[in-house]
C-alpha cells in the first residue's frame, strides 16, 4: 500500500472525528500529512484539540522507522501536542515481530502509531482520548504513550 492509500484512509477517519482536517499542513518544524482539530468538551470550552499524523507506505524493517521518529518527527512533536505515525500493517513472514519493533520504536520516542489494514472494511470511529489505545476504525492501530 502507497503513502497516499494511508493517507485517503486515516484521512477519512479523521474527518469523521474531528471538525477540521487539512491535509500537507505546514508549520515552523516542517508539513505533516494530516491534522485534525477538534474543541474539547470540559473546563475550558476554548481548548482545540489537534492531533497530527505523518503518513508513510510499506513498511518491511522497523529500523526504516528510527530515522523518521528520531529526525522528522522529532521535530513536528515540539509543535504538535498529540503526533501519529501511520504506515500499512506490515506482511510477511517476519511482519509480527516488524510491527511489535514499530511500536515499540514509537513508544520511545512519544510518538503514537496507527497502522491500517490491508483491504479490510472500515469500523465506525471510536472516540477514545486516553494515553495509549487501540481503535478498530479501517483497523487501525493505534499506541500512544
């Protein structure tokens, strides 16, 4: 699956979670793929959520990850309070102990990850906020410390 697939699906998601997604979103620190913004319910009625995701395509080695996280990403997290990484579920023989390495990666690095099933029918969104969770929606998984 290409960057752009990942990018259309999560993209769908988040428009159904959030009230304004802008794709190629520029800021001081780079351009991520994908950012949704949301108002928060609770004490401060004025606070805008924002969650961003950085897109990526096939995965096969989690060690093509480390640069990303420790590079890129590093830096679009100084800016973006809630930060995804987004790749297709890894296959293959060794994809169980790629993906487990992916999350783990991202777990160090404060960094949540989705990743998106291939050809597997969307799930109605799930609107879960906690530090580290797992949403079903396109089956996407998601980690988040």
């Amino acid at each position: 699956m290409r960057e752009e697939e990942v990018a259309k699906r999560v993209g769908e998601y988040l428009k159904e979670a959030y009230e304004l997604v802008s794709n190629e979103f520029a800021f001081s620190g780079g351009r991520v793929d994908l950012i949704g913004f949301r108002w928060e319910k609770g004490d401060d009625p004025h606070y805008i959520h924002a969650l961003g995701v950085e897109c990526k395509g096939e995965i096969k080695y989690a060690k093509q990850v480390y640069g990303l996280l420790t590079d890129q990403l590093a830096r679009y997290l100084k800016t973006i309070p809630q930060l995804y990484l987004a790749t297709p579920r890894p296959k293959g023989e060794n994809a169980t102990n790629v993906l487990s390495e992916i999350k783990m990666l991202c777990r160090l690095n404060h960094i949540g990850y989705l990743y998106v099933d291939h050809d597997v029918e969307p799930d109605p969104p799930i609107d879960d906020r906690t530090a580290m969770h797992t949403m079903h929606m396109i089956r996407v998984t998601s980690t988040r410390t």
